[in-house]
C-alpha cells in the first residue's frame, strides 16, 4: 500500500490549502505570537507542504522553522527548503537541536494511534529546551466518531474531483478514509488515511509523564473550551 500523502502531495494544496491556512491561523499561531517575544527555533511535526511554516514567518518573521514529515513528497512539493526538511516519523525522531516550539498543525497528530502518540509526546519533551512549548491542534472524538461516522463527498478543483470517504470503525476507534482522485472520468490515485483519538485526560496525563504541563486547551474558533467541538488547540509547556 502506498504511504498516505505520497501520491496526494501534488494537488493537496488545491484541496486544503485555504483551510489549513485558516485553522493555522486560528489555531496555533494565535497562541504562539502570545508567547513568542522574538526570534525562536520552531519544530513542526507533520508539516507537510509547510503551511504552517509560511503563515508562522509571515506573522513572526523572526521565527526559523524545522518542518519534520514522513513524506518527501509533501515537504518537497510545498518548497520547503532542503535545509528546512527533517524526513522521518514524528512517534520516533531525534534532534540534533532543542527547540522554543514545538508545533504540529492542521490534525496531523490525529494520524498517531495512541501508542505512537505516548511515544511522539516522549521525542517532543527530548526535542524542546526547558521552558519551551508543544502547541497543536487536534481533531475531537465528534468529528471521527460522529461527523465521519458515514460520510462521503466530492469536491471539483481546476478540473480534478476529489472524492471522500470517511467510515468510524468503531471496533479499532479509528478513523479510515478513502480518498480517490480522478480526471477526465480516469482515476488517478487512492489513498487511504487512518486517523485516531486520544481522549484530552489521557493525553494530557502521558504529556504530565514527560515533563509536560498543560497550559491551556480551547475550541479553536474561542477561548472556551467544550468536548463536542470539532477542534481543539493545545497548549503545552516543558519543566
Ligand atoms: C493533514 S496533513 C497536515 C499537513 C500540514 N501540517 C498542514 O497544515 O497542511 C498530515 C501530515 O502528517 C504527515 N504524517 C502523518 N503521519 C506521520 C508520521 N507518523 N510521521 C511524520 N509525518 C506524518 C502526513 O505525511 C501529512 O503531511
């Protein structure tokens, strides 16, 4: 099977680039520009074509930006700069560096099934210098167990049609989605995404465990927080 995102890197920004602008913007640069007070190292982990990188410099050009992706696909098609590009897992990284920030945006973290997500929280609190803070976003059990529970839709861009499948398999609590791709009536590729949940008590518990203490967490569209919101924003800071 073909690793997810390999084969969707060329048109995932025709797709999801305006949303994950949105939800970076919301989400984790709104809380990062309140506790960044100038230059600072930055991590992101699953960053894909780097839309977290572009909209984090373009509000805080002091920052420099690390983008961490098991895809070279992704990394390469959104230009991140080779010496801006950690190819590899982020349930199982090292750093030569420490880092202020550790960032991870747009549900990447949701692809980790829990054991790899424990794992994950473990290389962060390696990866950040005392002091420094893990902020992310993350998809709610509403959205993979209820909003996906049974969907299925199609969007046309530039003449491409992505089609859309999600289905809760509720005996694994996962999330399977299938994503076919097609042109002119020929379809051009499918992918399947398998997306996951940690519920925010054991999350934050297993963060406590590595040293890091949870600050805030929000719904992303406020300061409040509600478990049936669709995503939530996550503040975290290491002893
Ligand atoms: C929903 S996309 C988000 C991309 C980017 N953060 C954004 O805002 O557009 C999820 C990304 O996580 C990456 N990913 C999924 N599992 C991964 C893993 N175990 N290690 C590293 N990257 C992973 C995928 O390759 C993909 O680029």
């Amino acid at each position: 099977m073909t690793i997810a995102y390999a084969q969707w890197a060329d048109t995932y920004e025709l797709f999801e680039g305006e949303t994950a602008q949105d939800t970076w913007r919301q989400g984790i640069a709104a809380d990062l520009a309140k506790l960044a007070g100038g230059p600072a190292t930055v991590l992101d982990l699953g960053a894909g074509t780097g839309v977290g990188a572009r909209v984090l410099t373009e509000l805080l050009p002091a920052l420099q930006v690390t983008s961490l992706d098991r895809s070279p696909e992704m990394l390469d098609r959104g230009k991140v700069p080779k010496e801006r590009q950690l190819v590899g897992d982020m349930a199982d990284f090292r750093t030569d560096s420490v880092y202020d920030f550790v960032v991870s945006g747009f549900d990447a973290l949701n692809y980790l099934p829990p054991q790899a997500l424990a794992s994950c929280l473990s290389c962060v609190a390696d990866a950040l210098r005392p002091g420094g803070h893990l902020i992310f976003d993350y998809s709610s059990r509403k959205v993979l167990s209820s909003d996906w529970r049974a969907l299925a839709y199609e969007q046309e861009k530039d003449g491409y049609r992505l089609h859309r499948r999600h289905h809760y398999e509720a005996a694994f609590d996962r999330s399977r989605t299938v994503l076919t791709l097609r042109r002119d009536g020929q379809t051009l590729w499918r992918e399947t995404h398998v997306q996951y949940v940690m519920d925010p008590f054991t999350l934050e518990e297993i963060a406590r465990g590595h040293g890091l203490q949870t600050l805030s967490v929000r719904n992303i569209d406020s300061d409040t927080y509600s478990p049936q919101h669709t995503t939530h924003v996550y503040v975290l800071r290491k002893d």
